[in-house]
C-alpha cells in the first residue's frame, strides 16, 4: 500500500525518564548519626557530619 501524501507525519511521544525512588535520610537513620550498609562483599558506612552533610566511606 501506497503512503498517502495527505495524512500527518507520525510523531514518536517523547518517552519520560523513570525517577529513582527516594528516601528521607530519616527514614534511614532512624535517630542515629551512623549506619552501615552491606553492598555484595563490601561494607559502607554513612554519617552525618556535624554540618548536616552526608559521607559514605568503605
């Protein structure tokens, strides 16, 4: 079948990015200043610095 010159260009939708799910740092804390996480064979620590800032370190 011949396209037919008079019917509209399709016009692919953009397609939005899935955001990644996100946490209070509450949520994690749970009232403490460090914590720790296990990752595959790794563990991490996360604390809170007394400027309020976040800092993993292994």
């Amino acid at each position: 079948m011949a396209p037919n010159p008079n019917s509209p260009t399709p016009v692919a939708a953009p397609v939005q990015p899935e955001l990644p799910p996100r946490l209070n740092s509450n949520q994690i804390f749970r009232g403490q200043k460090t914590i720790e996480i296990d990752h595959g064979e790794q563990r991490y620590t996360l604390r809170v610095t007394k400027e309020n800032k976040l800092i993993l370190t292994k």
